[in-house]
C-alpha cells in the first residue's frame, strides 16, 4: 500500500484506537447495562483492527481479508444506523455505528466506501508478475 | 486538569495538525519542522498526564469517567510516535499528511478529556 492509501491506513488505524478505546471503557465499566451493544462495539473494534493490518499487508490473501472486513464495517454502520433512527429502542446506548457513526464525525461511514474504492483500483498483481517483479 | 493549559494544547495540536497537512499536500517529506511539531504536541500531552495525576491532590478532581479519561489520554500518547516512526520509515509527502492526521485525532481526543474531566457527570 503506497501513497495516499497510506493516509487511508492512517485513519483506518486512528478508528481502530478509537474503537478499541470505547469498546475497553464500555466493557470494563458498566457491561452489564446493555451486554449486546457493547459486545457489538467489542466486535467492530476488533474488525477495524484487523482491517487495518489487512490494508497494511500484501498479497491475494490479506485482499480478500480486507474486502469482507470493509464491507462487513459498511454493512455494520448501515444497518445499525439505519435501526437506530427508526428504532431507537434496540440501541439505547451508543456503539461506533449508531445515527450512521454520528459520534465519530460520520468517519465510520465514509470510510468503508474510501476503503472500498481503493481496494477496486488497486487490485493485487497475479502472484507470477509478483514474482517477476521481486 | 488545568483548563487553560488545555485549550493550548488543544490550539498547538490543531495548528501542528493543519501545518502537517499543508506542507504534506504542498508535497513536502517530513522535515525537522513537520517531525518537531508532533514531539511538541508530545510533550504537551506528557505535561497533560502529569497535570492529570498531581491535580487531584489539589482538589482538582475530574467530574466524569476516570477510566474514559486515562484511556483518552494513553491513546493520544501513542499517536505521535507512532506517526513520526512512520515519517522516519517512508519519507514521502504522504507520511507528512499522516503526521497531520496524527495530531488532529490528538487535538479531537484532548477535547473529549476535557469534556470528561469538566462537564460530564460519572
């Protein structure tokens, strides 16, 4: 991953502290208030990260980890925000994705779909150029 | 916490941020004056931690969430190193930009130990 996806790596890896940052409060403080939503926010923290080290790495592999991280995070802040607008009494307390990531500057939503358009233009070389290139 | 203090920590984190972000885009790689500007924002937050555990003891206690606050403050403590590690790793314009990413997320979470240690109720 090279140039301005460095800066997407960046932000990813600033969300991913953040996230795992709440999601430690919440869990270490007052678990027991809402179980399911904090253990959602647990879950989110922990694909932010690995799709961080996903964009990181190289190689098919880390690719397709990356695809179904972002697109289970883009899946995740539709969902979620959308039932926390319409249906505001299954999500009492905030996660990473509730009102569609309002608490995090909306960052959790434009994200995955930088993410997304990044790994579309930048598909991994077939493993023999690889080679030919190394 | 020392409220003044906090809010110029809070000006110099948002002006490294923008000054980062300038000369990334200007197509600058990280220089002495992009690296320094995130060792001050550094050792501001250093400050800020030893402000964090001595105020206390002079009755300066913080009226939310201890825990929330710590783990603001740990985190922002990791970002500068981790983003001038990567500037010295990749010299390219884009590290610079992360460099500004860096402090702005610093200068977002020294805003919330603010909020946690002025306004929120525990």
């Amino acid at each position: 991953m090279r140039g301005i996806g460095r800066v997407l790596v960046a932000v990813y890896g600033v969300l991913a502290l953040a996230a795992v940052g709440r999601s430690f409060v919440q869990i270490a403080s007052k678990f027991d208030e809402a179980p399911l939503a904090y253990a959602l926010s647990a879950l989110a923290a922990v694909v932010y990260v690995v799709a961080t080290v996903a964009l990181i790495r190289s190689g098919r592999g880390w690719y397709r980890v990356a695809w179904l991280t972002i697109a289970f995070e883009f899946a995740g802040v539709i969902v979620v925000g959308g039932l926390s607008i319409v249906e505001p009494s299954l999500f009492p307390h905030d996660t990473v994705w509730s009102r569609f990531g309002h608490g995090y500057l909306f960052i959790p939503l434009v994200l995955p779909v930088l993410g997304m358009w990044w790994l579309a233009t930048h598909r991994p070389v077939p493993a023999e150029r690889e080679a030919d290139a190394a | 916490m020392i409220e003044w203090f906090t809010w110029v920590q809070l000006a110099v984190a948002v002006a490294a941020g923008l000054l980062c972000l300038i000369l990334g885009l200007a197509g600058r790689v990280p220089g002495d004056l992009a690296n320094g500007s995130l060792a001050l924002v550094e050792l501001l937050l250093v400050v800020q931690l030893v402000v964090a555990i001595a105020a206390p003891a002079f009755g300066n206690e913080p009226t939310g969430s201890v825990l929330e606050f710590y783990t603001y403050l740990v985190g922002a403590l990791l970002l500068p190193p981790a983003a001038v590690f990567w500037a010295l790793l990749e010299r390219s314009r884009w590290s610079t930009v992360v460099l500004g990413v860096a402090a702005l997320a610093v200068a977002v979470m020294v805003y919330r130990m603010l909020q946690i240690w002025t306004v929120q109720q525990a």
